[in-house]
C-alpha cells in the first residue's frame, strides 16, 4: 500500500465500538475515516459510491453478518475485523483479512494491525485464528459518561445493571452511568469472565460471593437469576443439584473457573 492517505470505512452497530475506532484512526496521519455505518447494508450501499481501501468491520451485526458482508463482495477492499467474537476467526482469515481484534482492544493492539496492513510482508507480522487462542484479552474498555469516554479497568468490574436506555457499570471503587444499552457493553466483555443472569445483569464470574437456585449475591447486593438465563447459569455455576431453600453456596474464582466446561 502506497503513503498517500488510506481511506477507512467503519462498520459496526454499537455507537460506542465507532468512537473508539474513531480515537485510535486520529493517532495515524494516514488514516482517514471517510464513511461510517450500523449495518453491512449500509456499508454495501457506500462502497458502490465511493472508494474504500479499508473496512474496519464488526462480525455481529443485524440483517447481514459482517462475514457474509464479505463473502457477498467480488472484490472486497483490505479487511480488518473488529469483534468480541473469536469463533469467526478462522473464517475470517480465510477470507483474507489482515487481522481480527477482539473486543475490546487497546491502541497498541490496533497500531499492531495498522502496522500489518502497511507491511503485509514484513517478517513475525502474521496472525492466525490460533494466535488469538494465546492472546490474552486487553484488561480495560471505554464507556461514554459525561460527555467523555472514561476507561474502565476490567478486572475492577462486579456487575452491571441496566436502567432502560442506560447502564450502570459497578466497579470496586467508583459507579459509572453510561448511555448504552445493556446488551451492547456485553459484546464489550470478555465471555470467559462475565456472565449474563438476568436480562437487567451482568456478572464478573470471580466476583460472586454467594448463589442458590434463585440469587446470585455480589458485594452485598442480591441480584435475581432470570428465567431465560437459568439454562446458561447452571450450566456455569453447577446449581442444578440445589434445592430452593438450601443454604447459599460459596463460590471463588477458583470454583467458577473449575466449573466452566461443565
């Protein structure tokens, strides 16, 4: 790729993924975002106007599915996914994508990918779906609140609620609000560490105290196991052998994570 100044689609149906991707082009001179849109239709209407050298491109999107996205274009342009999804990986490399960051990623992640789109022959520059099988996820994420994007640090988070058009992400030291939807922080997440229980809660998995077949008990707050979690919670938690009434089971990190595969 020549050093004129490359010019990038962005697409993906979360508002927040589009900010961060829109902070983390404006440290590179030579990218320029010239288009953004919420789902692959829209992103298939654009290219047919205007030209695209690269795709920063979600996997989970309504309608079309950023995979399929691709697959439908004769000639699609330079591809980088940008997903909380691995298990599209393979797939995605073998649509010829110069890498796959998941959600969520750091700047130096992402210049990790600006770097092996300007260089695809350098040497030690390739990624392979096995490659994300070691790559440990980035410890922290952005949410929007008070007009700003404020990093939140992971491994700090117990739970998050949803208050209808917002959330409230619970952390050990401080509460942020954030006009999001619940669903869209959870793409955010690292699936091997938090757990969906209710459609109103998020859990980090070695943050719970206390559960019974009913709650779920984290930094003193009891937070309900909704019905169509249940399935997923005890598959998770192992809870199935317990009684309504029985006492309420310890859990540490230890015993989630033992549990996981179950």
């Amino acid at each position: 790729m020549n050093n004129s100044q490359i010019r990038c689609l962005l697409v993906d149906d979360e508002p927040p993924s589009l900010e961060i991707l829109r902070t983390y082009i404006s440290t590179v001179p030579m990218l320029k975002v010239v288009g953004e849109c919420y789902h692959a239709m829209g992103a298939f209407e654009y290219i047919q106007r205007h030209a695209v050298d690269v795709i920063f491109l979600d996997v989970n999107m309504p309608r079309l599915s950023g995979i399929d996205f691709i697959k439908a274009l004769p000639n699609p342009p330079k591809v980088i996914f940008t997903t909380a999804h691995r298990d599209f990986a393979v797939e995605g490399f073998e649509l010829g994508a110069i890498d796959y960051l998941l959600k969520p990623y750091s700047l130096d992640r992402f210049l990790r990918a600006v770097h092996r789109m300007l260089n695809p022959d350098s040497k030690n520059q390739k990624t392979s779906a096995a490659s994300l099988t070691e790559e440990k996820p980035d410890r922290f994420l952005y949410v929007r609140a008070d007009r700003k994007m404020v990093k939140v640090f992971i491994d700090d988070i117990t739970h998050i609620e949803s208050l209808k058009d917002y959330v409230k992400v619970v952390t050990t030291n401080k509460i942020i609000v954030s006009k999001q939807s619940i669903s869209s922080l959870e793409e955010m997440l690292p699936r091997d560490s938090f757990i969906r229980v209710h459609r109103s809660y998020i859990l980090a998995v070695n943050k719970i105290d206390t559960y019974n077949t009913d709650l779920i008990e984290v930094g003193g707050k009891e937070i309900p196991i909704g019905r169509l979690f249940r399935h997923e919670v005890n598959k998770v938690l192992s809870i199935s052998s317990l009684k309504n009434g029985t006492p309420k089971q310890s859990i540490t990190p230890r015993d989630f994570t033992g549990n996981q595969n179950q």
